[in-house]
C-alpha cells in the first residue's frame, strides 16, 4: 500500500476508484467499501485509493474536541488498511481553510481535477465538504458533468443495528464488546505503552502493567475484563482493569491496567496490545482489601477456566 501526504501527490494514479472519509474503526461497513474498492479495480486495471485526512477535522476546528473518542489511531488505522489489499491511502492534512471548500470545488478541482478519479464508492449515508453539504445526490449530477462512474453500497446491519463507527463506540461505552466485535468483524483492542504506576498491585499479589494509551483513543467502560495480550511476539490471557480503583485510593485518576498471566517480568518501556474477550464485572469500591483480593481472584478463575 502506497502512503501520501498530500492529494497533490496523487497525479499518477492510474484509473484511480476512490473513495472517502475518516474511516474510523476500519468497521465491517468500511471494509465492504474497500472490498468493493479492490474489485471495480481489479476489473479495470485501476488502483484502490481512500482518501482520509489527518489530524481528525475536529480536533482542528476545535468541535467538541474534548469528547473526541476514536476506535482506532492513525498506526492501527493504517495497519488495519494495509491488511485490506488497498492499493493508496491519502492522508490529506485538515485544515480550517481547507473545511471550508464547497463540496462541488472539492469534487471538480481535487477529486476529478488532482487525483483524476475514475470511479467513487461511497456509502449508503455519506456526506463531505463544507457543512457536510455533499451527497450522493449532488455526486450523481457531477459524476455526469465531470465524467466519472459512481456506485453506492447499501446499509450493512447486525442484530437490527446498522453499523457505524458511532453505534460500536457507543457499545464500547457500555461494555457491550460483543457488539463491537461484530461491528468491527475482530476483537476491539488498546496499545499502549507501559510505565510506572504506584506498584499498589504487587502488594495484592496481582501485578499489573500500566498503559499509556494514546490521546483521544476510546477507552471502554470502566469494569474488569478478559483480554488478549500480544507482548514481544508472544500472546498471553490476562485481565483489563478500567477505573479509578475505588478501593485502594482515593484519587479520580482513571487508570488502564493489565495483569498478565503466566508471565513474570519488567517490560517498562514496551508496547502492549491488549484484546478484549468479555466483559467480567463492573469497576466497584469493595468493603475491605481483603474482599478485593477475594474478587480478584475470583477474576483471575474465570480467565483460567474460559478458553480464547
């Protein structure tokens, strides 16, 4: 897969069948489109090429940026795309004046004009340039005047919920990680890297890896999961603690913390890459340290015994 920074970059592509958005989540919505992408391609000696744009639009134009929650960050987005067989990824960098080009000088002047676009795939609710004016509407009265093909995907649903990078994050929000799963057709994950924490699950006999996650990545309900973790090359089951462990401080300081199974070690410093399985238990201040040992444990059994 071919990276550019800059539509401009974009004047050799050939018979280039495009399509566009933040792509976040890389959800099984958007790989419909890829898919759909790579096939028209294949078919007429074109190149697959998404065009997305980098940083997130509200982050520039400072559009509730503090509730910025997304599934996926720029590396993981781009590896997930990678997977996908896409030929060209377009990272356009977002700016205030570019917000507010009109969705017909958009299409006529850098989709048609730059890039040369042959086919755009889009899908069933699409909508882009200024104000979010642009349609599938207005793209098929262009696509006769500027001469390019067009083709719309229909609505992908599971169970009764049509799929989008809001419904999955919402389902993350409340600890329904199943749904995720199917709306993002693998296991929701978190990297991250470890630093030092306050050493407090050692003393409980748990030790835990602290993570630092990545500005603006969605962080699930606070609970206690079952997770997957990838660490130097090796996969261990383990337990995810989201929250502000209620119990052993006093402080509202949410904390990302992995105990890992089977594995004795320092890896301060290392990248970790955490799956989650299933959601165990709500994110609670129990009575004494003693009945938090007692749950942990309790915990711990239930990852034992539940086969991933």
């Amino acid at each position: 897969m071919k990276i550019f920074e800059d539509i401009s970059a974009c004047t050799d592509l050939k018979n280039p069948v495009l399509t566009l958005g933040m792509f976040d989540g890389v959800h099984i919505g958007h790989q419909a489109i890829i898919q759909k992408l790579n096939q028209i391609a294949r078919e007429i000696g074109g190149e697959s090429t998404l065009l997305t744009f980098e940083p997130h639009p509200r982050i520039v134009l400072g559009k509730d940026v503090n509730d910025l929650q997304l599934l996926t960050t720029l590396g993981e987005k781009i590896s997930l795309l990678e997977k996908s067989g896409l030929d060209n990824l377009i990272l356009h960098p977002f700016t205030k004046a570019f917000s507010q080009l009109g969705s017909k000088e958009f299409v006529e002047n850098l989709l048609c004009n730059e890039i040369g676009v042959h086919t755009i795939v889009i899908g069933y609710d699409h909508h882009f340039g200024k104000n979010r004016e642009g349609n599938f509407e207005q793209l098929q009265e262009l696509s006769s005047e500027l001469n390019f093909n067009l083709v719309k995907l229909e609505e992908i649903k599971t169970d009764g919920l049509h799929i989008s990078s809001t419904q999955i994050r919402n389902a993350l929000l409340n600890g329904n990680i199943q749904f995720a799963l199917k709306g993002l057709g693998r296991n929701y994950s978190i990297t991250g890297k470890v630093v030092h924490g306050d050493k407090i699950g050692r003393t409980l006999g748990f030790p835990t890896a602290n993570l630092e996650v990545e500005k603006y990545k969605l962080i699930p309900k606070d609970g206690v999961y079952l997770v997957k973790i990838h660490l130097q090359n090796e996969i261990h089951k383990g337990l995810l603690s989201i929250g502000t462990r209620p119990t052993v401080t006093n402080s509202n300081e949410k904390r990302v913390e992995v105990f890992i199974m089977d594995f004795d070690g320092e890896i301060y410093g290392e990248i970790l890459t955490v799956e989650l399985i299933q959601f165990i238990r709500e994110d609670k201040k129990f009575g004494s340290i003693e009945e938090l040992v007692e749950q942990m444990n309790k915990d711990k059994e239930f990852a034992i015994d539940f086969n991933i």
